[in-house]
C-alpha cells in the first residue's frame, strides 16, 4: 500500500490504507477497525474513471456500519 496510518471513527481504533494505481491514481482503501471483540473490515476499489475518493467511500460505509450494529 502506498501509505498506513492510524484512524478513529465514532471511538474505535484501528487502520486506514491507501493503494494507488499507476494510471488510475488513489483508487482502493482498506480500512480495519477493532470493534468489541471483533473487528470491521472494509476494501473499496475502483477500476474505471471517474470515481470518488475511495477512502471516503469506506470511511462512511464503516461509520455506518459501526452506527447500525449499535
């Protein structure tokens, strides 16, 4: 991956990860979050242009996942 880094959502911890396409740019995102006694996993990928920012894409559909398990 082109970079790792720490992330937080809705006050659980875990990773973000970027991936990037020599010509399509940034198109995946991978995102593991501890979450009780498990964790969430989410990848989201793009193959063709245009698309959106795929880190934001799996920063939402984790949120609304950790927000709809409650």
């Amino acid at each position: 991956r082109t970079s790792v880094e720490d992330i937080n959502i809705e006050g659980h911890s875990g990773f973000i990860a970027l991936g990037t396409d020599p010509t399509l740019g940034d198109n995946l995102c991978e995102i593991g979050i501890q979450f009780n006694d498990d964790f969430i996993e989410w990848s989201v990928s793009f193959a063709e242009k245009p698309f959106p920012p795929a880190c934001e894409v799996a920063k939402e559909l984790t949120r609304q996942s950790i927000v709809n398990a409650k």
